[in-house]
C-alpha cells in the first residue's frame, strides 16, 4: 500500500490570492484592519495559525474561541466570491500536469491519494471546486484537525487506514508539497517527502529542508513515478536514498547548503521535541 498525501495551494492549484483576500476581508469586518495578513508569512502553515496571526494584527490579541469561529464562518462565507474574481481574472489555474498525475495514480492498484493541507476542510473544496480535482480525494487531513502540520499529516493517514481496514507504515506514506515547511512536516512523522519547486515556497529554504525529491512541477511525471516505486529506476538506484554517506551528492548538497545528514537529523529531533512539549506527550 501506498499513500500519497498532496498539499493543494502551490501544488494543486494556484487560487489568485483567493484564500488571503477572503481573510483580509473576515478580519477587516471583525477588526477595522484592511490588511491583516500583510505582514505575515502564511505559507505553509495551517489556517488555524494564520487566523489566529490575522486577527492578532487587527486587534492585538489572540480570538476568543467564540471569535475564531465567528472569523472561520465570515472567511468560508467571502472565499467563493474571492476564488470566482480569480477565475474571471484568469489567475486560476492548476499546476503544471498534475490533473495526469492524479488519474494516473488513481488507477493504480495499491496507491491511495489524499490531501494533507493546512486549509480547513470546507475551505479545501471550495478551493478545488473549479479543478475538478475533488473526485480523486477520499480523505485527507485540514488546517481544523491541528495548528500544527505534522499532526495533520498524520490525521490524514489516520483516515487512510480507516478507509484501507489495515495498518500504515511511515515508509508507506509519501508527503508532496511546495514549501520547506510540508518536506519538515512529514520528516517530523517518518514520512517520505517531495517538493513542487513552482509553487509559493522558498526555493533555497526548500533545498535546505532535504526533501527526496525536487521536481518544478509535474509535466516530467517520470521522477515522480520512480520515487514512489511505480516505475524501475533503469539506473537500479534506490529512491529515497540519494544523499549516501561521503558521496557526491552528499558533497554538492553540503557546498550548496552548510548541512550535512547530521545537521537535518539533529533539526528534526528538535521539531519533534517542541511537538511533544506543546501537545503533552502526544
């Protein structure tokens, strides 16, 4: 079994700016700030975070939990409008071959497809709707399960194997998205990840964050195929291991970035401590 989670912003689709519009215009009617999300940066992250940052903007302090959900209700209700001027703007589009990769995996016996994305769960469909893209997804985890990425990552393979009626391995499980912070997300699980290089992410930051694989987009479906084991590696090279102890690889990616393998593992030890301060263990 493999399961193959997808971001949606940068790597599905790219919305216009729908998303960040739709916030401004909850928070404007909630705060008086008319731009709220100005002066952060949000991808990557989880909607909850970033409500919580737009709103902070506005009016200083955290939401209440009443205001929160009061913020979610007025963003869902302007995201329409704002994903339809994005379409009459003609700055909706998907990313490059991804509608074939899709259908490609979803013919393929033993893969299932589901989305790992901070948007929240309505906000996700919404987003998708024009795309068409919403028949290949089953399940998935939202920007409502977790502030934090990794959890959701997780919840999304929860209902995997729900869906499966069998166990998941970590190994089973591979993570494409289009910042450092998606590629960090699923290493904090034990999860295999991937990188869109044509989305909204940091190409330099993503380099850094080692993901197994860097594609700009998905017209060259070939890479993509090879990594997940669908396709024979003609070179008989083993995916998921391309940074080898003492290398060349290893050299170049070192020259390019100051981290070696050492310094990526030791940066993920962090990230999962921090996690199980802030969720008790959990």
């Amino acid at each position: 079994m493999k399961i193959v989670l997808f971001d949606i912003d940068g790597t599905l689709i790219k919305a216009g700016g729908a998303g960040v519009r739709a916030l401004n215009r909850a928070v404007k009617e909630m705060t008086g700030c008319p731009e709220a999300c100005k002066a952060h940066e949000l991808q990557g992250t989880t909607d909850k975070f970033n409500f919580e940052l737009a709103f902070k903007s506005g009016k200083g302090r955290k939401p209440t939990k009443k205001e929160m959900d009061e913020l979610v209700r007025r963003y869902l209700a302007c995201l329409p409008e704002e994903v339809k001027a994005s379409l009459k703007a003609k700055k909706y589009e998907k990313v490059k071959g991804v509608e074939k990769f899709l259908e490609k995996l979803s013919k393929t016996p033993g893969v299932m497809i589901g989305l790992g994305t901070g948007n929240l769960k309505d906000g996700a469909f919404i987003k998708l709707g024009p795309s068409g893209f919403m028949k290949y997804f089953a399940f998935g985890g939202y920007g409502c399960d977790s502030h934090h990425r990794a959890a959701v990552l997780e919840k999304a393979v929860v209902r995997a194997a729900k869906l499966a009626k069998s166990a998941i391995k970590p190994s089973e499980v591979y993570v494409i998205g289009d910042t450092h912070r998606d590629v960090e997300a699923a290493k904090e699980c034990g999860y295999r990840p991937a990188a869109v290089l044509d989305g909204f992410g940091d190409d330099y930051l993503i380099l850094r964050s080692n993901p197994e694989i860097m594609e700009k987009d998905f017209s060259d479906m070939k890479p993509w195929l090879l990594w997940l084991g669908l396709e024979r590696d003609p070179k008989g090279v083993s995916r998921g291991t391309y940074i080898c102890p003492d290398s060349p690889i290893e050299h170049a990616h070192y020259g390019r970035t100051g981290m070696d393998l050492r310094d990526i593992d030791a940066g993920i030890a962090k990230l999962r401590e921090a996690r199980r301060k802030v969720t008790g263990g959990k």
